[in-house]
C-alpha cells in the first residue's frame, strides 16, 4: 500500500468523524422557543398571542405552558395553564389564549413556571426558550 493511499484513508475518516461530531447540532435544532409577541385588550380581559417555533425535527403532540401574570408591582395577577400545542416538526405557528378578567395594561411580567407535557422530552422547561416582543413586558422563566 502506497503512503498516499493511507494518507487519503486517514483524511477521509478525519473527515467522517468531524461530519459526525460537528456537523449535526442537534442541541441547537432541538428546543422550542416561546415568544410573547403581542397583549390585546378584549373583552373584559386580554387576548396574549405567543409565537411557537419548534426548530426539531419531530412535531409535538402537546405543549402545555403553566403561566404566571404579574402586574407593574410585580405581584401575581393571574396563573394560566394553556395547550399550546400541537406544533408541527421544523415550523412556527402563533397561539391565541384569553385571559378573562386581567387588563393588558396592567401586566408587568409573564413568568413560565413551567411547561408540564411537551411530547415526551424528560425536561421540558429546559427545552423551550422565552422571549418577549411586548413593550415593558418581561416573558421569562
């Protein structure tokens, strides 16, 4: 055998393992990311529209978010459990939800206390990612 011949056979497996190892970043491509995108008053209550973008592969069955509301003194206002799901593989959708009896402008924070299904993952809070497009509003975890 050549040395340019084993030299070529290592490369390539050099090359395989670095396709192997760096070139899926399943971590990145595997969360759900929540965003707060807008409050609207209706009602006598607020219609809160959350923007879902699941980056896997996979769909998921079910989302449920357990929601927390405080108001500007940062005070619990309202807890929400909402379905959020099902979310197809690789898309974004925007989720509508009211909440009766809670005024828009009164909101100063959305916390995600948690996220109790989310189609099988072990930690489902660890996979989803928060963020907010409302003004003044803090959507965090």
């Amino acid at each position: 055998m050549s040395p340019f011949v084993s030299s070529r056979a290592a490369l390539s497996a050099l090359a395989g393992f670095a396709a192997l190892t760096l070139g899926v970043p399943a971590t990145a491509a595997s969360g759900v990311s929540v965003e707060l995108n807008r409050l609207e008053p209706k009602d006598s209550g607020c219609q809160i529209s959350i923007v879902v973008a699941n980056a896997a592969d996979k769909a998921l069955d079910s989302l449920k978010l357990d929601l927390v509301f405080f108001d500007k003194d940062g005070v619990i206002s309202r807890r929400l459990a909402v379905e959020a799901g099902p979310v197809r593989a690789s898309k974004t959708s925007v989720k509508l939800f009211n909440a009766a009896e809670t005024k828009c402008d009164g909101i100063g924070r959305v916390l995600l206390n948690d996220v109790t299904a989310c189609g099988g993952a072990e930690d489902c809070l660890a996979a989803v990612s928060t963020s907010s497009r409302v003004k003044d509003v803090e959507f965090a975890k």
